[in-house]
C-alpha cells in the first residue's frame, strides 16, 4: 500500500466516524476517497512540499469552472471535519426527504 493509500484510508476511518461513507481506489500513488452519493472526491497526493488532501468545492452538476480546495494531510481532524460539511451540505441539497427523515443523522 502507497503513503497515499494508506492516509486515504485514515481519512475514510475518520469520515465514517462522522457518519460519512465512502469508497477508496489507489493507482500509481494516488488515492481517492470517493463519497458518491453525492458526486464528493478527495485525492490524496503528494504536491511536492507534502502529501494532501484536494476536493472540489463545487458539485459535479454546477456548470463552469470547479473550484478546488486542499488540506495537508498532516491536519486530518480539519480535513475530516470540513469534508463530513461538505458532504453533509450536499446530502440534504440532493436527497431533503432522505435528510429530513434522518434528522440530522447524516451529521
């Protein structure tokens, strides 16, 4: 397993503590953490200082330009808890009744 793969799978352990599901895929040393539920990809890679995390800040429906954000690895717990936000905005933009019915669950 490669650096990235092995912090893909930290960051999946420390999302799905906040109720967070996901998917990792791992090649050529770069690992993503898939949330496809709600169309969510963080990359895990190195970006020649050090390895991190990227997402995009924009739903893969939005049209135009994505904008991207990224965390270093090294501050996981900022990085679980702004991506668990980001998929938990998105989770009730796409699904309100699934979210209404949970109450605040997939918090």
């Amino acid at each position: 397993m490669s650096p990235a793969g092995r912090m893909a799978r930290v960051l999946a352990d420390h999302l799905a503590r906040r109720g967070v599901e996901s998917r990792i895929s791992e090649s050529d040393g770069v690992a993503l953490v898939g949330m496809w539920a709600v169309g969510l990809n963080v990359w895990c890679e190195w970006s020649g200082r050090e390895w991190r995390f990227r997402w995009s800040l924009d739903a893969p429906t939005e049209p135009g330009r994505w904008r991207y954000t990224s965390c270093p690895c090294s501050a996981l717990e900022t990085a679980a808890r702004r991506i668990a936000g980001l998929y938990r905005e998105r989770f009730e933009a796409m699904y309100p009744a699934a979210a209404a019915r949970q109450g605040g669950a997939a918090r």
